[in-house]
C-alpha cells in the first residue's frame, strides 16, 4: 500500500507526498513517490502506479530504466568476450560508437532500430547491416535471461522481420571463389622465393591448408601430440561449430598430400605450425594483393580442398572426414562448387617440388 504524507510548506499552504514501497521476500526492493498539492490526485497516481506495477515484467523496467544498449554491449563485451572471434569482437566494439548505442535499451522501439539499418545502408551491404541485428539479438537474449533486464528484445525482433521483408537485409553470399592452377603457382613460386628469408613457411601453410580444409586457427593449434600416426588422424582442438565456441575438439582424417606436408615440418615447438593466425591471414592477403591476385581470402582453400575431395569422386562421409562437418546441408553446395572444375583439379600438378624438398 502507498502512504500518504502531509507537509506544510514555508508559505503556509499544503503538499501531499504519495510513497510506494514493494517488498519480495521481506525486502525492499523498489521505492518510489510524487508529491501532489491535493491528496486527491496523490490518491490517484498512486493506485495507479501501484497496478502499473503489478503487471509481468514493469517492476524489472522500472528498475533498469535508463541502462543504455551501449551499456549492455559493454557488460556482454565484460562478461563474454573471451569466447568470441575477431569479427564478432571488432562487429561489437563498432556498435558502441552508433547513436543506437545511446538509446535506452528497455524503451528502445522497432522504429529505432530500423532507422539504424536505413542510415547503414548509406555505407554497407544489406548482408552487414544485417549482422548488426544479429549482434544486437545475443546482446539481449543475454541480458533478459542472465542478467534479468529487459532489453527490448520484441521490438528488434519486430524491426528484424521489417528489414527482411523489405529486404533492407539479407542473408550473407555464400562464397563460392576458388583459386586456379596459375594463382596457385604464383603464390607458391613468391614462397619459393621468399619463404629462406621470412620467419613464417607460407608455402608450406598454403599447400596443408589447400590439401586439408583447416581453417587458418586450426593449422596453428595443431600439435605433434595430436597426430595419430597409424590411423593418419589429428585432433583438431576448439574446432569451430555455431554452438559451441571452445572445446569442441574433433578427430580428423588428413588426406596424403597434407601428411606428407606434415612429415617435412621440423619439431621445434610442440605445434607443427607455431605462429599466429593473425599474420597468416595479413600475409596472404598481402601477398594476393602484390600477385594481383583479385579476391580470394586464405579461407577460401578450405572450400578449394573440400570441393577438390568430390571433385575426385570422395563420398559423404569420407569428405566429412576430413573437412570436420557434421551435417549434409553444410557440405551440400560443395557439389555444386566440384561440378565448376574438371575430375580432380590437381591430377598430375606437381606440387611438391615447387616448394622444394626438405
């Protein structure tokens, strides 16, 4: 129940100040009051604040009124950042600096949201406006169920669903570039030539990546204790799935040509290939850049080499294998890439001497 105080004021007339206190538990856990001229109206604002406050969800609102969704992206940035990759992290951080970031992330309004998406379109792609929705979804499907705020989780769900249908977003491309015999020779004859003076065998990266599908994290976690000699497996730790962003450690199939690549690696740390991922991706992209190599990213090897294994008449299960996947649908358009190139791209390309023996 509120309570209702009188007070005199200076000039002799009166006020009336309406207080609402709520307990849970035998706690106090939201105060609130107004003050009034007549205690009619003190009356009257307080019954209604009072049901206003019984309804599912408004006493959190009232709570958290004023955390920004800049704030909570700062808090998930805290609380969960370790876990997350160099996009996400570098998508997250640029959210912060929109004036979306400003508004009230309980009142924040589809409308809102949707006015960001038009004003990113000034300078991206639909597929990247829509990954700040996606961002933004994580960000508050964790504040509502750990941290018991209630983002406006309806209203970007609301603005989503605008945006598609408006197709003001769309879903990212899937790519579908793979790089030629002669791109190929370029990058590897560059390594032959520079590989003696450079810290990092980019050749050798290039070939075990083009004949294993690992992605370019992987390759560089890779340790000697994680080979399966008789079997020519290799555990494959914090192997990336949608779900799951550490410990999904999988056991993997190398195919001839990446053993043999392996095999030639000299054992001076406990990983075969003891570098940062970071810089094999900033090399190869340099690289290309001074081939005139036009758009073909290190990740695009992986596709090569899983395309490559249907290419070479390799089933399902076998490619599977090898690339890690755990569902059909994510190997499908691979048949689809395989049918671009003849039967087995490399039959007879004499990859190991370009690079040469050691």
């Amino acid at each position: 129940m509120a309570t209702i105080t009188v007070r005199t004021r200076a000039d002799g007339s009166k006020s009336y100040r309406a207080a609402i206190r709520i307990k849970r538990k035998g706690q106090i856990v939201y105060r609130e009051s107004r003050t009034f001229d007549r205690k009619a109206l003190a009356k009257d604002w307080a019954a209604r604040r009072e049901l206003e406050l019984q309804e599912p969800g408004a006493l959190e609102r009232v709570r958290h009124r004023g955390v920004t969704i800049g704030d909570l992206i700062k808090r998930y940035q805290d609380e969960f950042g370790a876990s997350f990759g160099r996009s996400k992290s570098m998508d997250m951080e640029r959210l912060r600096t929109y004036d979306l970031a400003d508004q009230d992330a309980i009142d924040a309004t589809s409308q809102q949201f949707v006015a960001h998406v038009v004003e990113r379109l000034k300078t991206v792609k639909p597929q990247t406006a829509a990954n700040d929705l996606i961002w933004l979804r994580s960000v508050f499907k964790t504040a509502r169920s750990a941290w018991g705020i209630p983002a406006a989780l309806e209203a970007l769900n609301d603005a989503a669903e605008t945006c598609r249908r408006e197709r003001l977003t769309a879903k990212s491309a899937q790519r579908d570039r793979r790089p030629t015999l002669a791109e190929l020779e370029k990058l590897l004859d560059y390594a032959q030539a520079t590989d003696g003076r450079r810290s990092i065998p980019m050749g050798e990266i290039i070939l075990f990546a083009l004949f294993s599908a690992r992605r370019q994290e992987e390759i560089t976690r890779i340790r000697w204790a994680d080979l399966d000699e008789r079997s020519r497996m290799v555990i494959v730790s914090d192997m990336k799935h949608p779900a799951q962003k550490t410990g999904n450690h999988r056991r993997v199939y190398l195919t001839e040509e990446a053993w043999a690549i392996i095999q030639r690696q000299p054992k001076t740390d406990e990983r075969i290939f003891p570098y940062n991922p970071k810089s094999l991706s900033v090399r190869f992209t340099e690289w290309c850049k001074f081939l005139g190599i036009e758009d073909l990213h290190f990740h695009d090897l992986r596709h090569e080499c899983i395309s490559w294994l249907f290419e070479r008449g390799w089933d399902i299960p076998r490619v599977a294998g090898v690339s890690g996947h755990t569902t059909w649908s994510s190997l499908q358009r691979y048949t689809h890439l395989s049918q671009q190139e003849p039967h087995d791209k490399y039959e007879g390309w004499d990859w190991r001497p370009v690079i040469g023996d050691k």
